[in-house]
C-alpha cells in the first residue's frame, strides 16, 4: 500500500480515515478538497486544479481524499492508485456527518480545508449529500470498473468497518515491528 484513494459520500468518513490511515503507514494525505478550493471557498481554475493534482499524483506515496473522478486528474490518479478505500454509507449516515462536523466546527477551517475556507451551512452542499446515492453514487461504480485486477478495492458501508480495518492495520504493523 503506497497510493491509496480514499473516496465515497462527505459526512462519511473520509478525512478522519485517511488522516488515521496516515498516521498508523507515515504514508502522507493529500486532501484533494485542500487543493481545489481557494480562500473564501473561490475554486481554482480547472487548468490550475489539473496541474496540481498531477503534481500530488506523481510522489511516490500519498492517500487522497476525496472524489473529483472528471477533474483534477481523476483517470491518473484511478491508474496510479494501489488501493482504493470507498466509503458507501447510507445517506442518513453521512447526513449525520455533515451535521455534526458542522456542529463541532462551524466556523473554523478544518485540517483537510484549504486556508480561509470555513466551515458554514450550506443548502446547496445539503442537497448534494442528500441526492449522492442517486446522483453521484453511479459515477463512483462506473470510475471503479476501470480499476485493474492488481488493484485493490475495498468497501466500508458502515464506520465501525472502518474503525476495524484501520485496528487490524494497525495491529498488523505492531506484530511486524516486534518480529
């Protein structure tokens, strides 16, 4: 595991997963959301953006959070990847999500943001958690039939999933640093 593409609904999971996956491989994140937006929440040109997400792609190791499967070299990166972690939660799940990181940080940039990019109520982004499954989801499946067999894919459809990868991972890592 060196490239790692941590995708899937926001509010599901998936900052919080890649900055723990980070911290039990010391393989860095790249937030993709970080790279996209500017401050005041202005996104970058689409020219801007593809540079910099080729730029990110071509380091040896990363884990990248976030989508953006049409921009921002979505096919490069599908084919650099090792591994491909794909959140499929319900939508009540990352409705939950959204809602309590908004609760917890209203206001204030999150680690994974872009400076100057607050955290704020936003019906439109609501709406776009609200309708992923029917309107997002598909495209998620479709970019995945590119994934060659030597990729790895692998699906949580609930958090506690998560947690239990990451535990095993981690305990993995344990097992072979003693030895």
């Amino acid at each position: 595991m060196q490239r790692v593409l941590v995708m899937g609904s926001s509010g599901s999971g998936k900052s919080t997963f890649a900055r723990r996956l980070s911290d039990i491989t010391g393989i860095p994140t790249v937030s993709i959301d970080a790279l996209f937006w500017k401050p005041g929440w202005v996104e970058s040109g689409k020219e801007e953006f593809q540079s910099r997400m080729v730029e990110a792609a071509k380091q040896p190791r990363w884990i990248m959070d976030g989508n953006y499967m049409t921009s921002g070299a979505g096919e490069l990166r599908r084919q650099l990847s090792d591994t491909v972690i794909w959140f499929d939660l319900p939508r009540s799940a990352c409705m939950f999500g959204i809602f309590k990181r908004i609760a917890a940080s209203y206001g204030k940039v999150r680690p994974e943001m872009a400076d100057g990019c607050p955290e704020k109520i936003d019906l439109e982004f609501f709406r776009y958690v609200w309708t992923y499954r029917q309107q997002q989801r598909p495209k998620l499946v479709a970019y995945f039939q590119g994934l060659r067999p030597d990729q790895t894919l692998v699906c949580f459809t609930d958090r506690e999933q998560a947690d239990d990868y990451l535990q095993d991972l981690a305990l993995k890592k344990k097992r072979t640093s003693i030895h």
